[in-house]
C-alpha cells in the first residue's frame, strides 16, 4: 500500500530536484574598465558614422537645392528671353497707343504723363488710362522714329493741331515715360522769331534777376562770360545714325565758339524741311530758310539761356529728343523734337514743340 508523501517530502524533492544556480566570477577591476573603454570607443565609432551620415545627408540637400534654386534661374531667364522676343516693337505700341484698344495694364506700375493739357507725375496707371480712353485727343500719327526701347513719333489732331510726343517702355514693354508738346492755338503763336518776340520779358527778367542777384538773394549763377562749352570737343558727330548727329547738335555744335549756326547747318540737307510749332507760319523749307532760322534763334538767345538736352530715342535714321529751357534758375516746361535723315545721313525733316513758359 503505497503511503501519500508528506508536504514535507514533497517540498524536499522539489528543492533536491531543482538545477543548481551557476555563479558568474566577479571580474577584476583592469578587466572591467577595458571593457568600459571598448564600448565607449565602439560607441564614438558609431557616433562618427552618424554624423558623417548626418553631414554627407546635409551636404546632399544642400547641393539639390542649389542645383534646384540655379535650375529656377536659368528657367526664368529663358522665360524673360522668351518674353522679350514675343514683345512688339516700340513702333507698333506706339501704334497701339494711339489707335487701338489696350488695358490698363499697358501702363507701367508707376507711369509718367506730361502734356500741356494734363500732367500726371507719376502715380495711379488707372487715372492715366481713364484720361487716355476717356478726354485725350484723337491723334493720327505721321511719322515714326525706328527707337529701340523708346520711340518719338509726329501727328495731327482731328482739329488740325499738330504735335509730337515721346515714350518710352520698361523690359515688359510696358509705357514707363510719355510727353506730348502741341501748339496752343493761333493766338499763342509768334509771328516772329520766337525768343525775339519773347525779348521783352526775358529783359524784365534779367532785370530782375539783377536786382536779386546783387541782393544775394538768389543762387551763384555760371559766370556769362564763360558759357558753356562743348562736351567732348568733337568736331563732327561720331557715326551717321540719328542718335549721334542729334547729340552733336544738342552738346557740340550749339556751344560752338566760332560758328555754331556753321556746325548746325552741316548737318542739314539742301532741301531740309523744319517745323517749330510755336510760329503763325512754322514751316522753313529748304537749307537757307532754315539757316535763316537758326541765326535769328542765336542772335535773340539771352547770353543766361541755356536748351539743354534731357533724353532721346536710340534710332538710326529717326530720332526724338526731350529737352528743356534753362533761364535765370528757372526751368521751362520739356519740349519735343522730332529729327528724321536722308539717305545720305543728312537730316530733313524736323518738328520742334515746344512751349517756352517761366
């Protein structure tokens, strides 16, 4: 008969049939720091091939995105060329601007609009453009000047006022600068050499400007004795395109100290036409009636009053220049200038309006 065990032997057996717990030997303290220092190398091995990692990641995206940012660039340039090549030329906006259509935004961002009737100095496009569509004048345009990035023309209004005007774009041809100078009628016009009809009130305002000067009250003026004097020297222009014969007229031959009438007249034809806008009769029509002009122009000119040239249009065989009158510190308001050549490179045909005013 077989007897149950007791809790006791139960308990025996199991302590006596367990596996016996294997000790680990305490290393010694050399032996545990060598290991501290093999994990702590391993560990800096590690850590430097992360960031390595880290670095040549960083390095990666730092060049994608210059290659990105270069790739952007060279993409908007290609566009900007693009652009500029689908623009139409100066002429056909000048076109545009006188006989068609067009939005607002033809006009820059910050456009400037002079003319004898309205001035806006810059400002509110939708105002220019409200007056452009709405009070300005209809204009027909005569002639044309071949401008790269301005461009000057001549027209007649539809009540047979004629005039100039001048414009010129920024790079998305939009309409930067625009001036237009017409006559103001028959009864603003001179029959005579205009600055000689005018020599009444240019000496009451030497006059004047006498008085004030030896009250030192006025700006330190240029000595009257000196003048001006040509800008470079030049004794003929330096090509035949219309810009630089212009430019000669206006900074050379004027300010000649022998003979300016002589070095104007070089450079105009034989059967020359010139226009100027404020005479009853504006019309000189041939080489010796325009000389005519330009002695009587010198000869009534107050030693004080200087034609100084602002701006013109970069063309070969037309060009339209922007300037004004400079009298006793006083300013008059900017003319236009329209000059057209010949064949030969001589100029014939010109129109000056223009509008004398202190």
């Amino acid at each position: 008969m077989l007897l149950a065990p007791s809790p006791s032997t139960s308990a025996h057996s199991r302590h006596v049939l367990a596996a016996p717990t294997k000790l680990r030997p305490v290393a010694p303290t050399e032996t545990r720091a060598e290991a501290f220092f093999a994990a702590s190398g391993a560990a800096c091995v590690a850590g430097a091939l992360a960031t390595g990692s880290f670095l040549h990641r960083k390095w990666n995206r730092n060049a994608l995105e210059r290659r990105a940012r270069c790739s952007r660039q060279v993409v908007r340039a290609v566009k900007d060329v693009e652009k500029k090549r689908k623009l139409i030329s100066p002429q056909r906006r000048m076109e545009k601007l006188f006989v068609e259509e067009f939005k607002k935004s033809f006009f820059s961002p910050n456009p400037w609009y002079e003319s004898p009737e309205l001035t806006f100095p810059g400002g509110n496009p939708q105002k220019i453009y409200n007056y452009w569509m709405t009070t300005r004048p209809t204009r027909d345009i005569e002639r044309v000047d071949d401008g790269k990035d301005s461009c000057g023309c001549t027209w007649t209004q539809l009540d047979g006022r004629r005039g100039a005007s001048f414009v010129s774009f920024n790079q998305e041809g939009q309409v930067v600068f625009r001036e237009v100078v017409e006559p103001q009628g028959l009864g603003a016009k001179f029959k005579d050499n205009t600055l000689k009809s005018l020599q009444s009130v240019t000496n009451v305002m030497n006059t004047i400007q006498g008085i004030f000067s030896a009250l030192d009250r006025i700006l330190v003026q240029e000595d009257p004795d000196e003048g001006p004097k040509p800008v470079n020297g030049l004794e003929a222009p330096r090509s035949g395109r219309a810009v630089d014969i212009v430019r000669y007229l206006w900074e050379e031959a004027q300010w000649d100290p022998v003979d300016p009438v002589e070095k104007i007249m070089s450079q105009f034809s034989e059967d020359a036409v010139y226009e100027d806008l404020t005479r009853e009769d504006p019309s000189f029509v041939g080489f010796e009636a325009i000389k005519r002009y330009q002695q009587e122009t010198k000869e009534n000119t107050p030693s004080n009053m200087r034609f100084v040239l602002d701006e013109m249009t970069e063309g070969d065989k037309a060009c339209t220049a922007i300037w004004h009158v400079e009298f006793n510190t006083r300013l008059s308001p900017r003319g236009v200038t329209y000059y057209e050549l010949n064949d030969e490179g001589k100029i014939r045909y010109v129109r000056a309006a223009y509008d004398i005013q202190f």
